[in-house]
C-alpha cells in the first residue's frame, strides 16, 4: 500500500480559459494532461471569469464540488444551482457554463473506468478499493490503519492500494471521500 500526502501548497498552477488550475495528481505517472491519456486526474481551480466555459475532455467522466460558495451553471443549456459542497457530476464533454466565481475541486475519470465514487463524509469508513482519495475541506486529521495524518484546507491524501487491502479511515472532520477500482 502506498500512501501520499499531497498539499495545496506544492500544486503546480496552469492556466485555463476561465482562471488557474492546480493538478495534485495525474494517474499514471506517465500520463499526460494534453494527450489526455490520464485514468484519472485531480485538481483544484479558480474560476476568475464569469460566464466562463469549462474545458471539455471527450472520454472522461467528472465530479466537481464548489469548495467556497454555490455554484450557477449551464450544463448542456439547462440551468442548475449547487450549493458549496454538493457534488456535480457530469460527462466531461458536455457543454458547461459557469456564472458563478469561486474555487472548485475537480476529479476527472476515464470514462473505462466503471467503478469509481466521490462522496463527503465525516463518519469512518473501512474498505479495500485500490484508489481512495481524502481531500481535507478544513484542517483534520485522518488515521489510516490507525497511523493519523494532519492535513490543512484542501489537501489531498492518495490511497494506492493494489492488493486490495482492508483499509480502515477515521476522519475528525467531514472530507470529500472517492473511491476507484480499475
């Protein structure tokens, strides 16, 4: 099992058309973000400009979750709002409008991907997917196995756990959970 720590402060930023994003973690190693050859890749965003047009990815499916506020968008011409916190989902390749500033968090997922999920949760959980994912949406702590792990706001902790493994998570805060099994 291989376990990572991957803070806010070490992302790296890009630009996109409607303001930064922060890739944390591109999966495999090997892949990359314009070839779009990515399993699945996590990131944080600022969205600067309003209306602004989300960045499409034919092939991948997507959760997104406003981490500062709600969230009005367009999603294919139809109108919706997310309260700060609620999980979007979405096919990566739809038509997407955002009117709404702030800072998201995102999950893309290859769309050959069948089993993955995203949740927030703050009650413990005990389970063996070879991908587990805790972003912090305030300080905490999260003990795996028991071994506890400090994070601030917006870190992100990555479970690599091939041999499926029983993992056992106590978090002392609520924390976006995702799980992915190839």
């Amino acid at each position: 099992m291989n376990i990572r720590l991957l803070s806010k402060k070490d992302s790296k930023a890009s630009v996109w058309s409607g303001g930064l994003t922060y890739e944390y973690m591109i999966y495999p190693k090997s892949a990359n973000y314009a070839d779009r050859d990515f399993i699945f890749r996590i990131s944080s965003a600022t969205i600067e400009e309003s209306p602004s047009e989300f960045t499409k990815f034919k092939g991948y499916y997507r959760y997104l979750v406003m981490l500062d506020n709600n969230l009005d968008i367009e999603i294919n011409k139809e109108k919706k709002t997310y309260k700060k916190y609620e999980i979007m989902e979405f096919n990566s390749d739809d038509e997407v409008t955002s009117y709404t500033k702030g800072i998201d968090f995102n999950w893309m997922v290859s769309e050959n991907i069948s089993h993955h999920k995203l949740a927030i949760t703050n009650r413990n959980q005990n389970c063996n997917a070879q991908i587990l994912l805790l972003f912090s949406l305030q300080t905490t702590v999260i003990a795996i196995n028991e071994k506890s792990y400090s994070l601030e706001p917006y870190d992100l902790l990555v479970i690599e756990n091939q041999e499926k493994e029983n993992v056992i998570l106590d978090f002392s805060t609520e924390c976006l959970f995702g799980l992915l099994d190839f």
